[in-house]
C-alpha cells in the first residue's frame, strides 16, 4: 500500500485520493495551494453574498435570512456565530441522530441561548432509526446512514418550508481531507453529492422492504424536488471556501468565549474537541471505517495536524498506530440497542474489506498488509516534510490544555 509521504493517508482513502510525482497526496496539495489564496478578498464575496440574501430575506418577508444545520459540535457553532457577525439571523436546524453524548447536548443548548438564535430539532422515531442502521450496516457497513442522510436532507426540506433560499454550511469535508476538488472551484452543496456520499447511492426508496420497513419509517429522508428546489432558489455554500478553515483555533476561539466543552478523551483518536457530540462518531461508525479500509480517526486528525504544522509525521505515525486499531467501547452499547452480536457483525463486515490492505493469515485471522508503520523512513518524506508552526497544542502528550469532564453516559434519544 502507498502512503503519503507528507501526511498518514493510504492509497484507498475515501471517496478519492490522488498521489503526485513525489508521493503527497491531493489533500495534502490542496492545503498547500490554501496559503496562496487571498483569503481578504474571499472574505469580501463572503459578504457580498450574506448582503444579497439579506436583501432577499427582507424582500420576501423572511424572518430568517438563511439556516445553517447544527449539532453540538464546534463547526456548526462557529458557523452560525459567524454568520451572525454579519448581520444574519439564521434558522438554526438540527436532526438528532440520536446517538448523542452529554457533552454534545450541553454544546447544542449553550449555542442556542449564548447566540440568541431559534433552533428547529427534528427526531425521528428510535424504531424507525434502529431498522434503518441494521439494514444499512449490513448492507454497506454503515451504522450510521440515517444520520448522514438526515443531516443533509432535513435542513433542505426545512429551507424550502421556509423560502429560505441560503443554506450555509461548514468546511467541505472530501476537499479538505483528501483534496476532492481544487480550492478555485467553490464548490456548493448538490444533491449528486448528497446521494453518491453521504447515502452511500441510496435512496430512502431502496430500503422499503428491507428490515420491515416502510414508507413510514422513512418519511425524513425524502429531498424535495427539483421544481421545490428551483421555486426556492435554493443554495447552499461552505464557508471553507471562504474563510482559512482551521478548526483546533476555532474549537479554542469557543471555548475562550463561549465555554465550549470538549471530551475528556476517546477511544480512537487523540483529538478531543473534533466529532464529540455524537458516541458513535469516533467509535463504532469510525471503527467500521477501519475495518473496511484499514485506516480511521486517528489518520484523519493527525494529517490535518501534519498539514497545519502542528505535528510531525512521525508523530502522526505514532497516534496511528496508537489509535486506528482500537475496539471502541461504545461498540457494545451499539450491538445491544441494534440487536447484532459482535459475531454477526463481524461477519458482514468481513465481507467489505479492501483486500489491498487486508489479508488473512495462517491463523485466518485478518490482518493489515502493509501498515503506514513500514514507512516512516520512506526515501520522500524528508523532502515532503512540513515544518513545524509552534501551535503544538500539547499533542504529543495526548493532553490538550481545555477538557471537559470524563463522560461515559451515552444517551440515546
């Protein structure tokens, strides 16, 4: 397997990556090609376009001049803090995905009142949830597609309620992570993106039947049409593409003003104040991730440190090999609320893995082929190196300056 000689990530890394003549990848390219951007005059379309939907808003009779999706993580926080620094007065949206940490409800409600904003949360039915995640990770290993398919689908329904005809979003994830598309495109949300990530190329048409479920069951996940979608105006921009998008000092600008509360610490990574308001996010979800693909969290976050300077590869390396493996322990809260043993799991989940990565041994117990351990020393990742910018942050001790209380209540509701 090929690594990146600049960051941790492997080869077959979703949903694309690409390696150049040196061996970085395309998210690492991006992220260079991010420091020659003249985020000043990013900034200047960034408000031209917040004028123009004030002016819609005012001239349709709108209360509210966009909506922006929220959970109790820092992006939404940030987003819909920032959208407010320019005069907007968004429709916070959230869908509870149901799987939710305290900390994460506490984030959710202190955004509310310290912004003075109004939040619409939507849940759904536990049942309808619990048949929905037992199809779908046996089918693509997900367990988490209803929260995926909520989350990009309620607040659209929400802005065509609304004739709203701004939805703001955060960072664009494939750009950032794996370099997807190039910084120039300012990408905005589609549909064709919605299904082909994010529902995994589902539809909620095409798990009636499975699971006994119904149409019922799967009334959220419905987009509006392409006539609802035109009437409104619709559209949906990322504010990555517009502001340096870097969320270690984002998380730190909330929890200086807002006091924004992070985990203690995870299973599966040592970034705790990314992914905290869902349990299964960093856990389950992520572990699936690992099992298909053989990598997880932990190479997520340690290339973004890579990249921004705050760690060495080695030491991306090192959180790794430390974390990317780990069993999570909300796997078991996991099984017991889906109805799956560990074995049933197992089972399907064999079924999905890259076999560019693993391979059974003479014990027939799968192991990984070629971990990025083997390449530390690769003879281009001197050249590729970054160097370090001082925000170091603690990492290398696995123990940022700001934590919340150890939280071990998972809350399903």
């Amino acid at each position: 397997m090929n690594y990146c000689q600049r960051c941790c990530y492997p080869a077959n890394a979703k949903p694309t990556i690409a390696f150049d003549d040196q061996g970085v990848c395309s998210g690492c390219r991006l992220h260079d090609a991010r420091k020659q951007i003249d985020w000043k005059e990013r900034e200047t379309w960034f408000r031209e376009i917040m004028e123009k939907y004030k002016a819609e808003g005012k001239k349709r009779g709108n209360i509210y001049d966009c909506v922006i999706a929220v959970s109790g993580g820092k992006d939404s926080f940030y987003q819909a803090w920032l959208a407010k620094q320019y005069g907007m007065n968004p429709l916070l949206v959230t869908f509870n995905h149901t799987f939710n940490t305290k900390v994460g409800i506490y984030n959710l409600q202190t955004m509310v009142k310290s912004l003075n904003l109004d939040l619409l949360r939507f849940t759904p039915n536990e049942e309808s949830v619990r048949k929905i995640s037992r199809h779908m990770v046996k089918t693509v290993g997900d367990c988490d597609w209803h929260s995926h398919a909520g989350i990009m689908t309620f607040p659209i329904r929400v802005a065509v309620q609304y004739n709203t005809p701004l939805i703001i979003w955060g960072e664009h994830g494939f750009a950032d992570q794996t370099g997807m598309f190039n910084q120039n495109d300012m990408v905005e949300f589609t549909k064709k993106t919605r299904r082909e990530h994010s529902m995994r190329g589902f539809e909620p048409e095409d798990l009636v039947g499975h699971e006994g479920l119904a149409e019922k069951d799967l009334g959220p996940y419905h987009y509006p049409s392409d006539e609802e979608i035109e009437r409104v105006g619709l559209r949906g921009i990322y504010i990555s593409n517009y502001f340096f998008w870097n969320g270690k000092a984002q998380a730190e600008f909330l929890i200086k003003n807002f006091n924004f509360r992070t985990a203690a610490q995870k299973d599966r990574t040592y970034n705790i104040y990314d992914k905290i308001d869902g349990f299964h996010q960093c856990g389950t979800h992520d572990y699936l991730k690992y099992l298909k693909f053989g990598y997880g969290r932990a190479t997520d976050d340690a290339s973004m440190d890579i990249r921004h300077g705050r760690m060495t590869r080695e030491e991306g390396i090192e959180m790794v090999q430390k974390y990317d493996h780990v069993r999570p322990t909300d796997l078991d809260v996991y099984l017991k609320w889906v109805g799956l043993s560990e074995a049933e799991l197992m089972g399907v989940v064999d079924t999905m893995r890259d076999q560019k990565i693993w391979q059974k041994d003479a014990a027939h117990k799968w192991q990984i082929t070629d971990s990025i351990g083997n390449h530390i020393n690769d003879p281009g990742a001197q050249t590729a190196k970054l160097p370090l910018d001082g925000d170091r942050g603690g990492y290398t001790a696995n123990l940022p300056p700001y934590y919340w209380e150890r939280d071990d209540q998972y809350i399903i509701l």
